[in-house]
C-alpha cells in the first residue's frame, strides 16, 4: 500500500507544469496567481529562507495555486524550524524565527485574499520548538527545546504579543510541544529529553499553569516524546516519539484532563535510529498519521472509536525529510512538506481505507517545516 509509482506518479503530475519550478519563479515569478476569494489558504513556513509562502487551494481537487510569499523578519539567522500557530479566529498568524532575539512575528490575515500582513514582532526568552494559543487566543504558549522552558505570553486585543510573560517554567531538557485540551482547562508539554509529557492545569483568567495532579506522565526511557494531539471528541490523546519512532494511545479523563496509557504501536523495523517527527488525526477521529524522517515515510493508522486504540493502514512514500505535514479542516487532503526536498506533496484522503494517494507535487522555499490550513469561508 501506498509503493513508490503512487509516489513517482505525483511527482510527474506538477499540476500546470510548476513541479520542475524554483519557488521563485512559482510564486510571484509571473505564475498566474489564484483566485480572488479563495475559500482555504495553505500556509508554509520556510526557515532557510525565512519566509511564508500562501496558496489557494482548491476543496474539489486539492490543487494548489500560489498567493504570495510574505518575509518573517526579525533575525539574520534561523534554525531549520520555523514554527507557526494560528488565533482561533483565524484572524492572526503568529512564526517565530529560532535565531536571536528570537522574535515572533504577528500577521493579519486577509479573510478575502488570504494574504499576510505583517503587524509586529516581539522577542521571546528563547528559541520555540513549538508555538501554540489557548482557546480564547488571549495567550501565546510556546515549548523551547533548547532553553528547557515553558513560556506564556498575553495576546492583547489587536492580536499583538506582548512582551512580558505571564510565566516561564523550567521543564527537564528538550520540550518539544505544547497543546491546549478543548475546553481550555489543560496544558499537555512532551518533553523530548526527559520521557515525560507533563500536565498542567490552565488558567484562563490569569495565563497561568499548575501542576495537574502528579503533574506529568512517563514514557519508556529513551523514546523521546515529541508531538500530542488529540482526536477531535476529546476522550483520547496520541503522543509521537521521536527517538524510538512509537506512537502512543492514552485516554483522557473527561473530569481530570489526566492521560492514562493505553498502546504504544511502531511505526516500522528501522536499521539505524529512526527520527519521527511530527502527528495528526483527521477532523472525523477515524484515521492518525505520523511521519518519520530517515526514512520519509508517512504512516497511517485506523482509530477504534470505543477503544481509541490504534491499527495500522499502511507506510507511504513522502518528501524528503519529513519535518511536518497537516490535514485540511473536511480530512479530505494531507499535505506533506520535506526540509531536504524543498517542496510539498498533497494526497487525497480514502474515506474508507485511510490509505493515501498522491495528486499534486510543489516546490516551497528553502527548508519547508510548518503548515497551517485556514478556511476563509
């Protein structure tokens, strides 16, 4: 399932010839640009080249067309992530370049171009692995891997970052992610370095957390937990691990927010060690992906809706280096991006197998790694 010709016929497609393009030529090189209106706009952070690249994408086909390519300013230098969140609203799109002074930068979105504007930028106390807002999207949350930190910034009212930290918190080394249960009531932070996802309870009023009961969960030592995600009713949570390339069930207490482990499942039979990176469910909670990196594959899996546990659907072929790929808002479309192939693959979702097939290839920037997908209407 999912062999190397599905994978060789997308790269043929080129969808309008642009496959063999230069994202400089592509977008905003003479390309016809999209639509006017577009209904969904993809977003793609490139951290070699330290910019945003938004494209239309059409809801029937999955094709893309090119919208604009938007600089995130603020630091000569950045490491290969380039870390990106969305408001609720879907008004305001914050990226966080990882060199000194740090600085996340906050855009407007256009709700009937798509396009980005940029408003601000605002230094945090270090580089971000992950940036994500609470529900309400007054607070930024942020997980620094090298810093070991927490941190947890106000939003004011024009979707600006403020400056001062409402709190920071030392986690053990290498935290990796942070999330935000649905009802705004729970903070959960993989730590990659210390085997542990750590739970909090969130504070809205203030932008704080505590400890929620024993305050963390372990993992098996040395499976590097990296990314969590929910499925969309809430009742189970699925960790990625990076260094054993496992990914974990866990059910969450409805009353507690607490996780209880139920699975951890592999993604393959690696020769040398694996590097798993990033983890999504689709919005109907029946299938889960993960990607790994030394081998850029994607892997499926189908959810049990009573149990939460997993069974898997199948490997597939995917751009090189898969650093982070996401699903559009219907689950009818993935889209992968590879930080060594410098483009981007969607595939169309099987609504019943969950296998995935691919139908358009694009070049991207330099070291694609982050992708948001906004519905405009």
């Amino acid at each position: 399932m999912g062999g190397g010709s599905t994978r060789r016929k997308a790269l043929a497609l080129g969808l309008g010839g642009i496959a063999g393009l230069g994202v400089r030529s592509w977008i905003g090189g003479g390309a016809a640009m999209a639509q006017a209106t577009p209904e969904t706009v993809v977003y793609v952070s490139n951290a070699g080249s330290r910019d945003i690249v938004a494209l239309a994408m059409n809801r029937k086909t999955g094709a893309l067309e090119p919208i604009a390519k938007t600089p995130v300013p603020g630091a000569e230098k950045s490491p290969a992530s380039l870390p990106m969140a969305t408001s609720p609203d879907k008004r305001f799109l914050y990226a966080q370049l990882r060199g000194e002074p740090y600085p996340v930068s906050t855009f407007a979105i256009d709700r009937a171009t798509g396009r980005l504007k940029y408003l601000s930028s605002t230094p945090l106390i270090d580089q971000m692995a992950y940036i994500n807002t609470d529900r309400t999207g007054r607070y930024l949350l942020a997980a620094s891997y090298v810093g070991a930190k927490l941190s947890i910034y106000p939003i004011d009212a024009q979707g600006y970052v403020e400056p001062k930290a409402t709190q920071i918190i030392d986690t053990k080394p290498k935290a990796h992610c942070v999330v935000v249960d649905a009802g705004n009531k729970h903070v959960y932070v993989p730590v990659l370095g210390g085997d542990i996802v750590m739970e909090f309870t969130f504070d809205p009023a203030t932008g704080t957390v505590s400890p929620n009961g024993p305050g963390q969960i372990a993992t098996k030592p040395g499976a590097g937990p990296r990314h969590l995600t929910f499925r969309p009713d809430g009742k189970f949570a699925y960790l990625v691990t990076e260094t054993t390339a496992t990914v974990g069930a866990f059910a969450v207490d409805p009353s507690s927010g607490l996780l209880k482990q139920l699975q951890f499942v592999e993604t393959g039979k690696y020769k040398e060690q694996p590097a798993a990176s990033d983890i999504h469910v689709t919005p109907d909670g029946r299938f889960l992906y993960a990607a790994e990196r030394k081998t850029s594959m994607l892997i499926g899996y189908r959810i049990d809706s009573k149990k939460g546990t997993l069974t898997p659907i199948g490997r597939f072929p995917t751009e090189t280096t898969p650093r982070g790929f996401a699903i559009d808002p219907r689950g009818t479309y993935l889209l992968s991006v590879g930080l060594d192939s410098a483009a981007m693959t969607v595939y169309a979702i099987d609504a019943a197998s969950g296998a995935l097939e691919p139908v358009g290839h694009y070049p991207m920037g330099t070291q694609p790694n982050w992708i948001e997908i906004v519905d405009l209407r």
